[in-house]
C-alpha cells in the first residue's frame, strides 16, 4: 500500500526504513516484514499499528524500505524522489529507522537532519519519531543530535544494542509466507532484532505516540 495523494479520516501511520521495517523474499529470508520477527505479527511494524488500533480505533498503516537511502552516501537528496510518493499531507504518526546500511558517516548526520527536514516540511502535521540504531553507538549519538536539533522524538535502544537476548540469533525458526518453517543460518539475518527487540522497539513508539 501506498500513500499517493491523500489520507483519510482514520488514523495515517507511515514506517520509513531498512530491512527491520520491511524485507521482501530472498534464499535467507522467507517472509515480507521486519527482519528477522518469526512471523509478521510480531514485526514492530505490525506491532505499533495494533497499538494505535487499540488508541484510535481504525488505523490507515504503509511502509516503505528506504534502505537505498544509507547506501547512497555521496548525494542522498538525490534518492528523495523514491520517497516522495510516501509524504502526503495529513499523516499522522511517521517512523523514521534508518542508519545500520551507512557505511561512508562523512556525511550522514548532515544527511539525516536534512532527511528530517525535508520530512516535516512534507508533512508538517505529522509527529515524527526516529528509532535509534540497532547496532551502532556512533550512529546513534548522530541521530539522537539531530532528532534533538529539530525536535523530533527519538526512540532510544541503548538498553538493548549488542544484547543476545533482543537479537534474532542463528537458529532461530521462522514462519515464512511458504506455510514452512525456516532456520536463521545467516549472520546478518541473524543481528537482526529478534521477536523480543521488534517488542521493545514497538512499545517504545507507542509511548511517544501517547506524548
């Protein structure tokens, strides 16, 4: 689903991200939600919009993988036709998880405050709300500045970056869209959060939603 025009009288959540917000079917991957969540249930994703339901009764949700966003160090305002689509006036609530692709950082707190910008300036009824980085310290610190800087909400996971226990892990079984059950052999699925770290991130946004 995509928001292209408008938004209705229901609630309007948009998730912007990278493979923890949405990854289609590949030979690691097996479904088309948050890697790596058991099944898409249990995604943050599909987590916030079943809280928002419960606050708000009917809830209009989408998201988009904007993963090209983080690869694409050397202009990424050059990628923001492919998000545009996205940012119609009148949405509600908007996540912003981006930063565990971003290898080349010369630029990336510029980067991402102007992303930022350029959000709001698209919809300026929105409450945005950055998730913290899953992996990074120093992309953390970056993104906390900038969310600060424009007075963004921001998610913090610095209780659980680096923890097993939030993680996927190797081994894991997921449920794919096959009706099968598959098993997290690869390393980068593996780093992903697991069911556990999709919840701490869901309850997170759903208590700056309430702010």
């Amino acid at each position: 689903m995509e928001f292209t025009s408008s938004v209705g009288d229901d609630f309007d959540y948009l998730a912007i991200g990278n493979s923890i917000t949405l990854h289609l079917i590949t030979d690691f991957w097996w479904g088309e939600w948050g890697m790596a969540a058991t099944t898409p249930e249990l995604d943050y994703y599909h987590l916030v919009t079943e809280g928002l339901e419960n606050q708000y009764g009917s809830v209009n949700s989408a998201r988009y993988n904007y993963s090209v966003w983080e690869i694409q160090a050397h202009d990424r305002t050059e990628t923001y036709d492919f998000l545009d689509n996205w940012l119609v006036d009148g949405i509600d609530l908007i996540t912003v998880q981006l930063s565990e692709n971003a290898s080349d950082l010369s630029e990336f707190s510029v980067d991402f405050e102007s992303l930022l910008h350029h959000i709001q300036k698209k919809c300026p009824s929105a409450k945005i709300v950055v998730i913290d980085d899953f992996c990074s310290d120093e992309k953390s610190v970056m993104k906390k500045c900038d969310a600060e800087e424009l007075g963004v909400c921001f998610v913090d996971l610095s209780d659980i970056r680096g923890k097993s226990e939030y993680q996927a892990g190797m081994g894991t079984v997921v449920n794919g869209l096959d009706g099968k059950e598959h098993i997290i052999e690869h390393s980068g699925v593996a780093a992903h959060p697991g069911d556990e770290g999709m919840r701490y991130i869901a309850d997170r946004v759903i208590e700056m939603s309430k702010e």
